[in-house]
C-alpha cells in the first residue's frame, strides 16, 4: 500500500477543542475591543472598575457566568444570583490573571485559552479536554 492510500488517523474530541478553541482565539484577537496579553488570555471590559485592584492573595466575591466555546453554560451565578466567593490563589491560571486586570465594580469578559485553564485533562463531565472557557466576571468586592 502506497504512502497516499495509508489512512490518517481523526483527531478525537481533545484535538477537536484544541483546534476549535486556537481558530476562536485568532479570530476573536482581531476584533479592536478584545486585549490579548502575553500568556494569551483574551480581555473584553465591558465594565471599567473604579474600585480597588486585587491582588494574587485576595479573596473576591463575583458574578459570573461560565461558559464552553459551543454556548453551553458551565455555572452562571448572574441567574443564580448567588454571588461565589473564593481565593484567587484556588483560581485556575486564566481566570486568576483576568481578575488581577480588573478593578473593583467592573464587568470583564475573559477568553481563556485551554492551557491557561483546566487543559488537557479538563474537569469531571462539564469541562471537555482542551476546552476554552469563556468568562463573564463582575467583580463585586475584594478582601
């Protein structure tokens, strides 16, 4: 059998996200309102603070809704209206450095890249392998 008759193998769900999440990401830098930082997080303020900014060691209370590339809602505390509050140092990567760009009474959208999030592995059944995580953060308070 020839080299051009060999069959190639398909990416699986892991290579699909990871491929899905890199195309989004190129696209979405281009648009003038979307800030890329140097780890690859993407930005959009939708809400410019006026309050304090945290810190790593800060503990913060937020609005937020979690959701993957395809719209599916992974938590959505804006609906809930029950505020989630936690220690930045428990945050995942992405989600730790978009809030440090924040301040106090902003609204952010964060677009995190699989590697700045829960990667390869991903997290139990909501959160797939190489997935984007797509952030809509408030940041109500800092302690």
């Amino acid at each position: 059998m020839g080299r051009g008759n060999r069959q190639t193998k398909k990416r699986g769900g892991a290579g699909q996200g990871r491929a899905s999440a890199e195309e989004f990401l190129t696209k979405n830098a281009q648009r003038p309102e979307v800030i890329t930082t140097e780890t690859g997080l993407q930005l959009e303020h939708l809400v410019v603070g006026e309050g304090a900014v945290p810190s790593e060691n800060n503990t913060v209370t937020v609005d937020q809704r979690i959701k993957l590339l395809n719209g599916n809602i992974i938590g959505d505390t804006f609906r809930d209206n029950r505020p989630d509050t936690f220690s930045l140092l428990e945050a995942v990567e992405g989600y730790r450095e978009g809030i440090l760009q924040m301040r106090e009474g902003g609204r952010t959208v964060f677009y995190c890249p699989p590697d700045l999030a829960w990667g390869k592995k991903g997290a139990g059944s909501k959160i797939p392998p190489n997935a984007l995580l797509i952030y809509d953060v408030r940041l109500r308070a800092i302690r």
